[in-house]
C-alpha cells in the first residue's frame, strides 16, 4: 500500500507522513505529478544492498576479463534469423 500526498499537503503534515512512511511508501506529488517517494531507512538499505553494479575504469579490470572482452561476444548465434539482415 502506498499514500499519495500532495507536496503543499506533506508540507502541512510532515510528521504525519513521515511515521507513515515507516509501514509504507509515501507518494509526494507535485502539480500532479509523482515528484518524490518516501520510504523507510531499512527499506532504503535493503533496495540499495540488491544494487551490486560498479563501474571500473579499464585498468581495474582483471586480464582474464580484458580479454573476455575483447572477443566481443555477441550471444548465442541465431543462423535463422541471419536472413533478416540481407
């Protein structure tokens, strides 16, 4: 379940949206649009630990994966669609 407020009405009743904000998302729109979402510390932890991407610089990659690169693999061959291409 999530609140939808308005951002004028969150203004008003902060303290009220943000102790709901500890059971469920709290929707803050702005000119009725969806302009914020407020939600819960451990929640925020939670979504942020599932995040495991990082983003290397070329140096920081091991040789073993520079050179997986650089056979530019493309996925498993389709030989049946290859006439999609003429």
């Amino acid at each position: 379940m999530t609140t939808s407020v308005t951002s004028t009405e969150f203004q008003t009743r902060s303290g009220k949206y943000l102790e709901a904000s500890g059971k469920h998302p709290v929707l803050i729109t702005r000119h009725d649009r969806p302009y914020r979402i407020l939600i819960d510390v451990g929640e925020y932890q939670r979504l942020k630990a599932l995040d495991t991407r990082q983003a290397l610089y070329p140096h920081e990659l091991s040789e073993e994966l520079k050179q997986e690169l650089e056979k530019g693999y493309q996925g498993k061959p389709t030989p049946d669609l290859d006439h999609l291409m003429d």
